[in-house]
C-alpha cells in the first residue's frame, strides 16, 4: 500500500517539513554529481558505520574496508546526524520523503516547526542506537532518513488515529485507490516491517550486505 495523503487538513505552513525535504533532495542530488568511488566514501564518511561507534565507546579496532576512515570519537559519532540526509538510490530517497510529506506535515501542526525539527532528529538518534545495539559490528554504513520518519509515523498514529489516509492499494493486477484509517495503513507498516526483520536478516540502509539492505531495527 502507498499513501498519498492524509484528510486532516493542515493548520500551518509546514516550514520544517519543507526545509527537510529540500535538505534531504539535495544531498541526493549531490550525491549524484559525485563518480561512484567518491560517492562510496562519502558513504563512509558521512553515513553511520555501527562498528565505528563500537570500537570508540570500547576503544578497540573496528573492522572495515581499507577505504574506510579509521573510528575517531568526533568522526564515529557525527554520522549520526548526517547519514539521515543521504540516501541509497531514487528509491530510497523517493519513499522516505513520501512518506515525511504525507504525515509530517500534520505532526508538524500539533508539534510546531522548532519542536517537530527536534522530535525529528531525536527519533533518527534513537533509531540509529537501537540499530548499532542490535548490529554493534557491522561495518556497513547506515544512511537514509527511515528511522526519523518511522519516529513521526509513530507520532501520526498517536495524534491522529482517526483520520484517512487516500491510499493506493494493488489487488492482484488492478490498482484502487481507497481512504484506509491511519491506525490500520500504519499498523500494518509495522507489523511489515517487524516481519521482514525476522525473516530477512538485518543489514544497514546502504543497498548493500546480506539482509536486503535495510536497517529494520
């Protein structure tokens, strides 16, 4: 199921929801301008490598590729903010900022545009811990804005369970668009990706490693 938009109306202009979205387009965009190697450091660099964060809370080696920057303490922890602006491919970047679009907006109004911005970056914070806790060696670099998304989705179903969000439902090989409650959409988005965590096995949000490539922690 795809959701295309909610029938709470908004309050306010969602400025903060806006500028992440720009924020988010455009690092994608200069991702682009980048030749592959140099977008694979970038990677390194920037995104969130849970075995750098590792070895530099415990001060020992983290295992990495040769390309990869070695885990000191500013550089381990910093990517925790930048790696939620970078995204694996038009894909990733396309539904993450669809889905910040149609809910964020609303959580916006009832949050304001300083506490939303904060709650958003909290949520991607304590997303990326719970990842690291769960994958505390890998050497995968973690990117992409889901976990701070997946925090205002959370934040939607609570504030919001009554409204309907226009929905784009595939039936076998026919295409309906439907209003569904949020608590069912959202629910079942869950209950989704707490299946694929179980039967997938755990990478990061890179595109790359042996479990889809999704940080479903």
């Amino acid at each position: 199921m795809i959701p295309l938009k909610g029938d709470t109306p908004r309050r306010t202009i969602p400025f903060t929801t806006l500028a992440l979205l720009s924020l988010n387009i455009a690092a994608f965009v200069y991702e682009l301008s980048l030749p592959p190697h140099r977008q694979k450091t970038l990677f390194f660099e920037m995104g969130l490598v849970p075995a750098h964060v590792t070895a530099a809370l415990t001060s020992t080696p983290a295992s990495t590729p040769a390309s990869a920057p070695g885990p000191a303490l500013g550089s381990a922890f910093s990517p925790v903010l930048t790696s939620m602006f970078l995204h694996a491919g038009l894909l990733h970047l396309a539904g993450n900022m669809l889905f910040l679009w149609v809910f964020g907006n609303n959580v916006e109004d009832e949050t304001g545009h300083v506490g939303f911005l904060a709650f958003y970056l909290m949520c991607g914070v304590a997303a990326a811990a719970t990842q690291i806790v769960a994958l505390p060696r890998s050497d995968i670099p973690m990117v992409g804005a889901s976990g701070a998304i997946a925090g205002v989705l959370g934040a939607y179903m609570v504030l919001f369970p009554r409204s309907r969000i226009l929905t784009l439902v595939p039936i076998f090989i026919f295409v309906r668009l439907m209003y569904l409650p949020a608590v069912l959409v959202l629910g079942l988005w869950f209950v989704y990706q707490v299946l694929l965590s179980s039967t997938t096995g755990m990478a990061d949000e890179s595109g790359g490693g042996s479990g889809g490539g999704v940080a479903f922690y």
